[in-house]
C-alpha cells in the first residue's frame, strides 16, 4: 500500500473514503437515505449536499465493487500522469457536475433518487484514455481486449441507448456526462494531452 500512498495520495484518499462511507451506509439507514441524491429537494434548495455525498455511497457490494475495481485498475495511474490536485478536482468536478443533467430531468420527479460514483468514475477512466487511446482494455463477456479509444466510443453509444431506454434503476446520464466531464477537464488542465492523444492514434 506504501507505493499507492505516496504516488497516488489523493487518489488512496478517495479510495478508502468511497469505501469507509459506503460500509457506513450498507449499516445504517438514515446515512443512506441522508447522502443520497434527491434532485426534487435539490432543485428547490434543499439537501444540495448530497450531490457530493451522493457520490461517496453505493447501492450493495457489488455496485461498490465494480465501481473500485474500475477505480483501482485507471485512478492511480492517472494521477501520476496528471497531478495530485490536478486529479482531486477532475474527480471532484466531475462528480458534481455528472449529476446536474439528472438534477434538471428529475427536478420534479420526488421519488427518484440516485447514488453512486460512476460519474467520476466515468471521467477517470476517460481521462486516462486521452493518455493511453490505445491501451488494451477488457470489456465483460468478451474473451479479447480492444483498444481504449473503441472502447470509449462503444460506451458512449450504450450510455446514450441505455438512457433513452430507461429500462434498470442505473443512472446512466451519469455515465455519459461524466465521460464528457473528464476529457473537457483532462483538456484544460493540460493541454497538450490532445497532441499525445492524436499522436498516438497517428494523426
């Protein structure tokens, strides 16, 4: 854990926190229900909070499993590619800003309610594929890898699909404005990255 704690110290921080604040909610109620996210109250001033806190639970172990594990594999690496606050506010940012397209659809539905931090989740991982456009990545069932950037554009298409659908209880605009989040902020915190982006594609 030593190696993770000092090249990756925020991205160790928000790891744990993601995980300490989750088990706290699989436990206790009224955390659960306090941190999650309320666009209804939201949009009429009330639990603004819970944009933030919203991102820091999750529905069951295997929501919160799957979301570390996308974590650990791209969130460590990146940070050392694009700065330690540099991350903190990619991931902050994003968060917050994943969940304002759902807080304007859902304003006035109260009985909707969303957790989870796919949305930053979503960002990390395609901020670290304007790095890496080629990295070999595995996508579930699927036997063989595929190169990043395919695999950012299959994404994508499904969140854009699966969001007109609207067929499970997965926040899937999350997904997809978190995707768009992390390249915009990725950009302009360092520019250059379009130049290694396009570079590596070969163009």
């Amino acid at each position: 854990m030593q190696p993770y704690l000092e090249l990756a110290p925020v991205a160790s921080a928000l790891f744990a926190l993601n995980i300490l604040l989750s088990l706290l909610a699989f436990y206790n109620d009224r955390v659960y229900s306090e941190f999650m996210l309320h666009p209804y109250s939201i949009a009429r001033g009330e639990k603004v909070w819970t944009v933030i806190t919203s991102g820091f639970i999750h529905r069951d172990w295997m929501h919160l499993l799957f979301n570390m594990w996308s974590f650990f594999f791209f969130a460590f690496q990146l940070e050392t590619m694009l700065g330690h606050w540099q991350f903190g506010l990619l991931y902050m940012a994003s968060l917050i800003l994943s969940d304002l397209p759902t807080i304007s659809k859902h304003k006035d539905h109260y009985g909707y309610h969303s957790l989870g931090a796919s949305g930053a989740i979503s960002a990390v991982v395609f901020s670290y594929i304007m790095f890496n456009p080629l990295a070999q990545m595995g996508i579930f069932p699927l036997p063989f890898r595929i190169p990043a950037i395919i695999f950012g554009v299959l994404y994508l298409v499904y969140c854009v699909y699966a969001s007109r659908q609207s067929r499970d209880s997965i926040n899937h605009d999350a997904h997809f404005y978190g995707a768009l989040s992390g390249i915009m902020i990725t950009i302009l915190l360092y520019h250059e990255v379009v130049k290694v982006f396009l570079e590596q594609l070969g163009l």
